[in-house]
C-alpha cells in the first residue's frame, strides 16, 4: 500500500512539475511574442518621427498620455507599454504602431473641441494595438519573407527583415487597412470611450468635424486615402449604438478640461 502511494505521489509531482513546466513556457512565448512586436513597433514610430519631430510641449505630451493611459487600461492589452505622443506637424491625423505606440498630430488637436473627443482619437487608435491589425499583416509578410529567405538559402536577419517590415508598414501608411478594421476600431473606440467615462458619441463630433475638412488639402490628404470617408465611418457607427450607449453619451465632467492644454493653435 505504501509504495503504491508513494508512486502516485511520485507521478503527481510529476504531472504537477509537467504543467509548470507548460506554463512558464506559454508565459516566456508570450513574452517574447510581445517584446517583438513592440520592436517592431520602435522601428516603425522612427519613421514617424522622421518626418515630424515630437512637439516641444512636456505638459501637452504629458496631458494626451494621461488620457491616452485611462483609455488603454479598459482594453485587453492594458498591462502593454503604452506610449503616447504629439507630432509637430499641422496635418490632421492619428497614427498607431505594434506594442502600445499612439501619435497624434498638433493639427488634429487644433480641430477638436474636448477631452471627450481627445478619448474618441485615443480609442481608435488603442483598438488598432489591441486588436493587433497592423502587426498581423506585418507578422504575416515577415514570416513571408522568411520562408522566401530559407528557400533562396540565404536566411536574413532580424534587422534585416523589420527593415523590410517598415517598408511593408510605410505602404500601409498610404493605403490603409482594410475598411472592416477601421470599423471595428471605431465600434471598440465607442466602448473604450465609455469604459473610461467619456461620451462615446463623442466619436460622432470628431467624424463630422473630418467630414467637414477639405479632403484636397496637402496636409490631409493621407488620413483620407487610408480611412474610409467620415460619412460611411458615421453611419458605422450610429448602426451600432445601443440604448446602453446612449446612455453613455453625454460630456463627461473632464470634457472642457482639453482648453487647459490646447488652444485654437494646439500649444
């Protein structure tokens, strides 16, 4: 009787030590599934910031974080580094990269009116990162590239390989993603948005503020070849509400907190 306790005790450790062993190796893939994407992501926000500096604002830069972090933290992904930032630049557009990197224009700051629709930019921009758009396409053309690589028989690099990834990514930047993402992101920006205790129709204003720029403008050009045009984005998302949500949808008491950090002239 006591040895056979003994081996089941025996094999019991050894399942137990098993799992763990399972366990921390999710954990340890996991990690570094996320630290890639995130290096992905430094390598693309370079591109950004090569063409338009951070503005020279630590308040602003701290003041859209802050926000940027009380949207993020009712997503999945929370526990991500997130970063956000301003460019220096008068064009009217969001940008968003793998691993929790978001960048908004100064000129886009100059066209909203309040906190609520900083949270509605933030939140679209946060659902792309968390439901990971832009790096399932690059993974895929990656692990494309790879596969080419090994059957030429001249395996490249990491660096090698994200440095044709930022040229995947900086197509991207002129074409877009696919519709669908971009109204998944705006129907994750509404719950986002009222998860964190904004109007989530806040949304709305900032669509009709876009519809109502001049999409032949230079400056802005980009942001409507690579979104569907604000109407389509409107009926989008006024399809999707919910008598749940408009109960969300009144200012939020931070909403005139904005003017406090941003002017007519974004800083």
């Amino acid at each position: 009787m006591i040895g056979r306790r003994s081996a089941m005790l025996a094999v019991r450790s050894l399942l137990l030590a098993f799992v763990a062993t399972l366990v921390i190796g999710c954990v340890a893939a996991r990690a570094y599934a996320q630290s890639e994407e995130q290096e992905a992501g430094e390598k693309i926000v370079a591109i950004y910031l090569g063409a338009a500096p951070l503005v020279d604002d630590v308040e602003l830069n701290r003041y859209v974080s802050l926000v940027g972090m009380r949207v993020a933290d009712q997503s999945e992904r929370g526990s991500l580094e997130w970063t956000f930032g301003v460019l220096d630049s008068d064009s009217v557009n969001a940008f968003s990269a793998p691993g929790g990197y978001v960048l908004l224009t100064r000129g886009l700051l100059a066209l909203l009116d309040s906190e609520d629709e900083l949270a509605a930019v933030l939140g679209h921009e946060v659902a792309h990162i968390t439901r990971q758009h832009h790096w399932k396409i690059i993974k895929q053309q990656k692990d494309a590239a790879a596969i080419v690589a090994k059957m030429q028989g001249n395996m490249k690099g990491g660096n090698e390989l994200f440095t044709e990834m930022n040229s995947l990514f900086s197509d991207m930047m002129t074409r877009g993603l696919d519709k669908g993402a971009e109204f998944e992101a705006d129907r994750d920006a509404l719950i986002l948005a009222a998860n964190a205790g904004y109007d989530c129709s806040a949304i709305l204003s900032l669509l009709e503020k876009l519809d109502n720029l001049k999409t032949d403008s230079d400056g802005n050009s980009l942001l409507f070849q690579t979104h569907p045009s604000p109407a389509e984005r409107i009926e989008e998302v006024i399809s999707v509400l919910t008598p749940e949500m408009d109960a969300c949808a009144v200012a939020s008491p931070a909403a005139q907190r904005y003017r406090q950090y941003v002017h007519n002239d974004a800083g």
